[in-house]
C-alpha cells in the first residue's frame, strides 16, 4: 500500500513537473513570436528612413535616434531589455512619422506609403503577439500558484515571471495607418 501511494505520489510529481514545463516552453515560444515580429518591424526601418529622406532630406537627430533604438534592440538579451528597446524604437518611429507629416510631398510619395502601411500591419502584428504573451505568461505564473503545482515548483525551481508588456496608452488604441 506505501509503495502504490509513493508510486502515485511520485507520478503525479513527474506529472505536474511536466506541465509547468510546457507552461514555461510556451512561454518561451510565445516570445520569440514577439522577437520576431519586432524583428521584422526593425528591418523596415532603413527602407523606411530611405524613403522619409527622398522627399525630407536628411532629419539627422531622428534618423540617428532610429539608428540608435534598432541597435539596442539588437543588443537586448532579455525581453525586459528587449521591451525597453521597442519603447526607443516606438518614439523615434513616431517622431520620423511625425517630421514626415510636416512634408507635403510624403502624402504623394508611393515607395514611402508603402512602408508606412508596411509598418502599420507590423504594429498590429506586434500588438497582437504581445498580447498573447503576456498571456501565456500569466497562465504560467498562475499554474504555478495552484495547489500541487506550487509545490512541485518550489522543489523543482520554477519561479514566477513578470516580465510582462507594460501597455501604455499608446498601445491601447493604435490607429490605423498611424504607421
């Protein structure tokens, strides 16, 4: 009779070990769908500036300030680094989009239109996979708070993650074409 209880007791161990692994791997995985989609945001940025420059010129502090955010986030190792990153690359962006509104000729310039819808479908790409991350994390961190996951976690060295998206008013309500 021990041994069938030690038996259950150490399968439902091993059991409950491996959903919060799959609970941390989605996470996981659900990251690196928001890696990617700021990845691809990122490498519209020079095709971006390119097309901003054919009608504004050279807006220097900007294009330095765009250069600067897609370095950091090529530099992030973490999501929250990665997450200070976007903020960067989020307010150089708007600040290129807003220097552009103040030419006319950017509202005729196709190639330039063009990435801008470009960008505005990356955005919500973006929103889209940074909601879903959060909650994957927070189904993570609610599992392993539940009774007897939350001691398997502590034997086995799980802790709760908050490296969540901050969502600001800005990312709220992102018109469309904004970007």
């Amino acid at each position: 009779m021990i041994v069938l209880i030690a038996l259950f007791g150490v399968s439902r161990y091993y059991s409950v070990k491996g959903d919060l692994v799959a609970a941390r791997e989605s996470v996981n995985a659900q990251w690196s769908k928001v890696d990617a989609a700021l990845q691809q945001r990122a490498d519209l940025i020079p095709n971006l500036v390119e097309a901003a420059q054919d009608f504004a010129g050279r807006e220097s502090a900007v294009c330095h300030e765009l250069a600067d955010a897609r370095a950091a986030l090529a530099r992030a190792r973490t999501p929250q680094e990665e997450m200070a990153a976007n903020d960067r690359l989020s307010t150089a962006l708007s600040r290129l989009l807003l220097a552009a509104e103040t030419y006319p000729r950017s509202k005729s310039n196709a190639k330039f239109l063009r990435f801008q819808d470009e960008l505005a479908d990356k955005w919500d790409r973006i929103a889209v996979e940074r909601r879903k991350y959060n909650e994957t994390l927070e189904h993570y961190n609610v599992e392993i708070q539940r009774f007897p996951a939350n001691l398997v976690a502590g034997i086995a060295g799980f802790s709760r993650d908050d490296a969540y998206f901050p969502t600001g008013p800005d990312e709220r309500a992102v018109p469309k074409g904004q970007f």
